[in-house]
C-alpha cells in the first residue's frame, strides 16, 4: 500500500492513527506500507513527533508522486491528499483513492489481494 501524504495536509494529520492501525493489522502478513512524500527528511522528522506514522516513510519522494499522479490536459500533476494505491505482486494498481475514512475500504481490498 503506498499513501502519498504531506506535512501541510490536515486530513493526512487526522488519517495517521487510522493508518498506523492498518498497519498494525497486517504487520505479520505479505503486505508493504509506503508513505512517499515531497517533504523533506526534517519537515517529517518534526511533523511525526505529533502525528506518528507507523510505517516507512519516504520523503522527498515527487518522482515517484510524478510516476502515479493524474495528470490535467495541460500537463499539470493533479492529486488529492491523502492518495492510496494498493499494488499488487505484479506491480499492477488493484485501488487508487483519496482523501478520508478509506480504512475499511483499503482493508477490505488488502484482504482480497492476500486470498
């Protein structure tokens, strides 16, 4: 699962217990949690002292937010945060969704790529 996120977006703030939680479900099962982000090592450093996020974060991640964004018919990136991707084994998008209370979502997609 890759969640992009960033220290200047609330509902990321407001999401990280909830991820962590998800997290926390399938620690000892067959599933990565990715959190990339455009901030800097020391933006994150001081943002998960008050919001920890109990996954491997990646920052200065826009590359890899280039490869996964939307793109507008100017060219220009478009993505809603917080954005999740669940990848397959294979690489492949399974579910690509943003913004809040996509918990039970995500785990319900997480449980059907572990079958």
């Amino acid at each position: 699962m890759v969640t992009f996120w960033s220290t200047r977006c609330p509902v990321c703030a407001s999401e990280a217990p909830k991820l962590n939680e998800l997290a926390a479900a399938y620690q000892n099962k067959d599933v990565v949690f990715l959190g990339p982000t455009t901030d800097d090592a020391k933006k994150i450093s001081s943002f998960i002292k008050k919001k920890p996020f109990n996954f491997n974060l990646l920052p200065n991640s826009f590359g890899i937010l280039l490869k996964y964004a939307d793109r507008d018919s100017n060219g220009n990136v478009m993505m809603g945060y917080p954005a999740y991707y669940l990848i397959n084994k294979k690489g492949e998008i399974e579910l690509k969704t943003n913004g809040h209370n996509k918990k039970q979502k995500l785990a319900s997609e997480i449980n059907r790529l572990l079958e």
